[in-house]
C-alpha cells in the first residue's frame, strides 16, 4: 500500500562509533525521502566520526576508523543533511530511543537547532511490538491458541509459560535462524543446552546483566561509561570506581563479583612485581 503523505518524509538509519546516543558519534546516515507523488530520492552518507569506533560498533557495520578517515566530517556535510531533510516527517526503527536523540546532538554540536517537534515522527518499532505484543498473555495466545485465563495468577503464568515452550519446540522445529554475524543455525530444539545458550542476550557474569562476558570470556561491564571495558582493567586504572560500586545500589551478589575479579588483578599485579 502506497503511503497517504501530505507532506514529504524521510526514513532513516544510522550507523555509529557505539550505542550511546549523546556520546558516540554518527560514521554513516541513509536517508530515503518519499514525497507526496510517490517519488522517492535516497542520500547515504558515510561520515569521519573523529573518534574512534569501538570494536563492538565495528563488528555490526563493518566501518572502522580506518575506512572512515577521508570521509568529511558531520560539519562538512550537515547543510546538506539538513537540505535533503527539509521540512519533512520523519521515521525509522526504533528512531526515537537512539536515531533522532544522537542526529539532533550533531547537529547541536554544529550550532544546528534541528527541531523535531512540529514533524510527525513514525517509528515502526514500536507499531511492530503494539501490533505483536511480547507478552505472555500473548505469546500464549500466539504460540497455543488459548486465551490465557487468571493472568498474572503465578500458577496459570507458570504453567503457560511451559505450554509455550513446548509449542515453540513443535513450531521451530528444523527452522533456521540468523544471527547478527549472518551466521546460520537451528537453534530450538528439544536440548536443554541449546535452549540455555539461544535464549539470552548476554552470557551475563553477574544476575543483573552488569557485567557480562565478552567473546574471549572476559568480565567487562554492561552499563556506564565503560561499557564494554575490562573490568579488570578499569579497576587497575581507576581503583576508585570500584569503590563508587562497592558504597553505590548495586546487588550485593555483583558487589562480590567485582570484589573477586579486584582480588584477581590485585594477586596477578603482585605475581609479576615479584
């Protein structure tokens, strides 16, 4: 179906030096401007962030530092960023968590006022998790066919959420999934190991997802301004943000975490002393 526009607008993702809105920094943009005949322009834009891309940011769009060194910068290229925009509506996938917040921080920082608020912003993730909601009442529906009665009664929640598994066993089965690094699987099947491994995010190191394993098996932190960072390292060099986690609201189970991982760096520092 062809989109009723009264006016033009322009979807668009980026691609960044991380995932912090505010602080990372924008190393590609592709805009898709529809106008109201239905005519479609698209600008892709790669941009030197002047920072470096983090390794994690790397893996996901393959740009590095490297590559990106004789693009232009964000300033040499906002006015025709914000041309190409114009007066136009805006959406995207998940644009207003992280999309727009970090467009508009580059902007600001080229003494740009982009304002958003007379644009009507769609942003199709949130019509896709509306639509498709995740939640058990309908999942239970989605993947069994029943309506689930006494919702939020722990028992009818517990028992639904088993019925739901089984049914994703029979409904998965053989079926393939791709992952972020387009590697191929069929991940659910009726193994309990399997099941660990797909059904997380994280391989988390502590209960809260804080701190979480990297690929080489690692502790490094999960929230915060070394995200991504070795614990152990950032303990070594900042002994003090240790001590803000130790007197800060953190569980006390990962509060004994970090206390294991300083006393592993402190007795691997006094091994190589001596």
């Amino acid at each position: 179906m062809d989109l009723n526009l009264s006016k033009p607008i322009v979807f668009f993702d980026l691609e960044s030096t991380g995932s912090n809105a505010i602080k990372d920094r924008i190393v590609e943009i592709s805009m898709l401007k529809v106008h109201t005949d239905g005519k479609e322009e698209i600008m892709t834009q790669r941009i030197n962030p002047q920072i470096p891309v983090s390794e994690e940011a790397e893996k996901i769009h393959g740009l590095s530092n490297e590559m990106l060194k004789k693009e232009p910068t964000f300033a040499e290229v906002s006015n025709q960023i914000l041309s190409f925009i114009g007066s136009s509506d805006l959406a995207g996938y998940n644009l207003m968590k992280f999309d727009i917040p970090m467009l508009v921080e580059e902007f600001l920082r080229n003494d740009i006022d982009f304002d958003v608020k007379n644009r009507r912003i769609v942003d199709v993730q949130n019509i896709f998790h509306k639509m498709e909601q995740r939640t058990l009442k309908a999942a239970y529906k989605f993947y069994c066919g029943k309506n689930l009665d006494n919702a939020h009664s722990a028992e009818a929640d517990t028992v639904a959420t088993y019925e739901i598994l089984k049914s994703m066993l029979d409904k998965y089965q053989q079926t393939d999934f791709e992952d972020k690094d387009g590697t191929v699987s069929q991940p659910v099947v009726n193994d309990m190991d399997s099941l660990d491994r797909f059904s997380k995010y994280h391989r988390n190191a502590d209960l809260m997802g804080q701190i979480v394993y990297n690929e080489n098996d690692k502790e490094v932190f999960n929230f915060g301004k070394y995200k991504g960072k070795l614990v152990e390292d950032v303990f070594r060099n900042e002994p003090q943000y240790y001590d803000w986690m130790m007197k800060a609201d953190f569980p006390n189970s990962t509060k004994k975490l970090i206390t294991a991982i300083k006393l592993r760096g402190f007795n691997k520092d006094s091994v190589n002393i001596g």
